[in-house]
C-alpha cells in the first residue's frame, strides 16, 4: 500500500501545493492556472514532469472533470447525483472506477469491480485542508491523487473560495 499526504494551504496566494508520501518527501506538485473560467490544474512528478493535466468541463449540472495525459483524454468523471453520501463515476483507460464518501463528504473510497483500490480521509482539526490517502500497489498513484484533487475542488473548495494553494 502506498501512502501520501495532500495538504492544501488555506491562506496562500499562489495555486501550488506539494503532495508528500508517508514519509513527508515531496513526490508530485499540482499548479491551477490563475484567472480562468473553471479549474484547470497540472500534476507533475518531483522531476517536473506533467502526470495529469486536469480540466473542469463548465455549464454541467452536477460537476464534470477530464483528465488529460502527454494530450491525450484519459479519463472523464462525473459526480452523481444523490441525495446523502457522494458519488462519482470515472470512465477511464484503465477502466471504470466508482468513488463513494461518507455523508459529511470527509472519508472516501475509489473502488474497481467493488474492490477497493484507494482510501481518503480528510483530517480534522489541521490549519490546512489534509488528506491521507492508501493506495493499492498496482494502481496508478498519480490517476488517484488527480482523483484525491477533484474531491477537494467539489467538496471543501468553499473553504479555499477567494484564497488559492501553496505547499
């Protein structure tokens, strides 16, 4: 299992932050581009390679993301609409995956033919919004924490509304 941290500053003024594995090593840098009409968000590897480039799809009416990887769509997810706990579906490459929260929408879990391949949990009482994320081994750790980012962009984006992230 592989573990990472995501933690977004809440009073920052660049769209940067650093995700972090168990170990607090810096492994990937997510960048948002300032001034544009929905989010638009880059993964790069600690070489400063782009992963995952990560674009909002506007004028939807339950929140709609593509990922793109080297240009080339990989994946689309789409939030459901429930009335309690969250759901997301992600059309992908790799196959379809399903991602289901609690109904405060702090602890999640991405699943493949109903097993579990990623756990989420956002940590309360911390000055910036953090997640510890599990990952399975085979899985595709930058798909996932591009995964993790969506999460925080529909769900707790309100607490970062005029503010933007930094590591």
């Amino acid at each position: 299992m592989m573990r990472y941290q995501v933690r977004q500053h809440i009073f920052s003024f660049r769209d940067r932050f650093t995700i972090k594995d168990e170990y607090d090593q810096p492994q990937y840098v997510v960048e948002g581009k300032f001034f544009t009409v929905g989010n638009k968000l880059t993964l790069f590897n600690v070489k400063g390679e782009e992963e995952i480039y990560i674009e909002q799809k506007l004028f939807r009416f339950l929140p709609e993301y593509y990922f793109y990887k080297k240009g080339k769509h990989i994946a689309t997810i789409k939030k459901e609409f429930t009335f309690f706990k969250p759901k997301f579906h992600i059309a992908s490459v790799k196959g379809n995956y399903e991602i289901q929260g609690n109904v405060l929408a702090y602890d999640f879990q991405i699943l493949n033919h109903q097993e579990v391949v990623c756990t989420i949990s956002k940590r309360w009482f911390s000055f910036a919004d953090t997640y510890g994320v599990e990952i399975k081994e085979d899985e595709d750790p930058s798909f996932m924490l591009a995964l993790v980012i969506i999460l925080d962009q529909v769900y707790h984006e309100e607490t970062n509304h005029s503010t933007n992230h930094s590591s």
